[in-house]
C-alpha cells in the first residue's frame, strides 16, 4: 500500500510562455484513490495528461509506475486506464464490439478479450444492453461503457477525468459504487472532478490547486479541519441587507463572506453564532446551521470569482 505510483518533483508544464503547471510536488500511493480539485485553469487536465505520459514534462521529474514517461511512454500506457472527460465511444459499434475491438488494440487474445468484455459488461451493469447500439444510450449508460472500455486491459492505474460530469443523480451513485468497488479490488484511482461531494465520497487524499500550483493537500476531513471551522451559520437578511448584517456580526466569526443573497459566518459553534445575532436585535428572515464541507474549502482556497 505504500508503492509509489506517481512521483512528481516540481512538475511545470508550459505552453510558449504560459505556464499551466508551476512546480508540484505530488505523491500518489498504490491502492488509494487521489483527486485533483481546482477551477477551470487551474492546470489539473495539463497535470493528468502528464501523468497519462502523452504531453511531454516541461520541467521537473515525473515517475509514473516507477518509470520515465519521457523515455518509457509505450510502457506506461499499456498498464494505464484512461477514461477522459468526453466519450470517445464509437457510435458504428455495438456495446460489446466497443470493448472487443478496443480490447484488441492492447494485442489481447480474441478468446481472453471475449471474457474480459462480458465480465465488464456485468460490472458495469450493461450486460442486457451488449448489442445495443452507443447512440441509443441514456448519458449515464455511456459513461458506464467508457470506464469499461478503460479497464479493458485490466490497468493498475484509473486516470478518471470529470468521470461524472453532467449525469444524474442515481448515475452518479452507480458510478461511485463501481469505481469504490475497483478501488478496493486493487485499482489506484486518480480523478479530476468539480464535485465536491464526489471528492469526498471516492478520495483518500487530494490536492487543491489553483493558477498552476497546490494550493493545499490532505484528506478530505484533514482539508476541512485546517480550513475551515466547525460549522458555518447561513443568514438570509434580504437582497441588499446581507452587507449592512455583515458588518454588525463582523466579530461573530473567524470569517464572514457577504452573498447578495445570504451572509456565511463561520464559526465553531453556528448555534450560538445565531444567538448572540439574536442578541444584538438582528431578525434574518431564514437561518441555517451546518457543518462545513469540502466547498467551504475550494471556495476559501481559490475564491468565488470565475476564472477563464
């Protein structure tokens, strides 16, 4: 459990005279599941294609599998799954030709290969949709096919890129109990996701980066106790009156974050935060108490502001 997996010193990745990566440093251990959280821009997907050891490193070292991509490419791949943000499966195909003729590019026997693909059908839960065509799929269906399609060669390593972007609620619940599942049959997951729930659902560790550097690592849990507080008290005073509020309950909190439609305090104790407002004659027209979640900490980390 302690392998190395993935190794990186300092790793930069440039583009002429843009540089998306700016030296970070990332450990990933066999067997656990790691995330790359970030906004858009933040380097993740130029980080992963590293990692998939087909963008070359501009700087820095990098081992995958305890080998030199820049030397070791054909190598690594082969013992890589990659399964990318967009579907790749090809819509001429039937469900199980997309994982047989995909399975026959690794140079898998036609008999093994046969097997390998009614297996992950299975475990994908598409065995009843095997010679339905791709377009026919639901989106949820599709992504299912595609991260079988990425096990077809049975990798020791799952690059997940957005593996659950645009489905549903119960497709991502599906999702999440099959990569859970390969994570403990053995699989080291690495996934970039913009959900903060799917993180701390499906990941061990995780980095949070923003603007090309790390920005911060941990647990999902260790991430929230050395960010955030214990609670956070959501005040709903009305559209214009939340930054009047904010300014009277300014030493309630560790911090306050004005929204045009609520005020966040953050504190360790919410339900004493919403007393002393109480106190001090303030009525918000709604009030919720939480716990803070792993967005409280991508938000405090790398803001609210969009990022092109």
């Amino acid at each position: 459990m302690t392998e190395s997996m993935i190794s990186a010193r300092g790793l930069r990745k440039s583009f002429g005279d843009f540089e998306a990566v700016r030296g970070i440093d990332v450990e990933v251990r066999r067997g656990e599941a790691f995330g790359f959280l970030g906004p858009n821009g933040a380097g993740k997907s130029s980080t992963m294609r590293m990692i998939a050891a087909v963008s070359p490193v501009s700087g820095g070292d990098l081992r995958i599998l305890g080998m030199d991509p820049a030397v070791d490419g054909p190598a690594i791949r082969a013992r890589l799954g990659v399964c990318p943000q967009e579907d790749t499966l090809d819509n001429e195909l039937n469900v199980f030709d997309n994982l047989y003729i995909y399975g026959r590019y690794f140079g898998i026997p036609r008999a093994q290969v046969r097997e390998r693909a009614e297996e992950l059908l299975e475990f994908v839960q598409l065995t009843e949709k095997r010679k339905a065509r791709v377009e026919d799929l639901s989106g949820g269906m599709k992504r299912r096919l595609t991260i079988a399609r990425s096990l077809i060669s049975s990798p020791e390593l799952l690059l997940l890129d957005e593996p659950t972007t645009g489905l549903d609620p119960q497709a991502r619940h599906v999702l999440w109990d099959q990569l859970y599942r390969l994570k403990h049959a053995g699989v080291t997951l690495v996934l970039t996701t913009h959900y903060m729930d799917e993180a701390e659902q499906l990941c061990d560790r995780l980095v949070v980066m923003d603007k090309g550097v790390v920005a911060a690592e941990g647990s999902p849990r260790e991430l929230i106790e050395t960010h955030a507080t214990r609670e956070v008290a959501e005040l709903r005073f009305g559209i214009g009156e939340n930054e009047r509020a904010a300014e009277k309950v300014a030493d309630l909190g560790t911090r306050i974050e004005a929204l045009p439609d609520r005020l966040l305090v953050y504190a360790d104790d919410g339900e004493e935060v919403v007393a002393k407002v109480a106190e001090r004659g303030l009525s918000p027209l709604a009030v919720l108490v939480r716990r803070t979640t792993l967005e409280d900490v991508f938000l405090a980390l790398t803001g609210r502001s969009l990022v092109d």
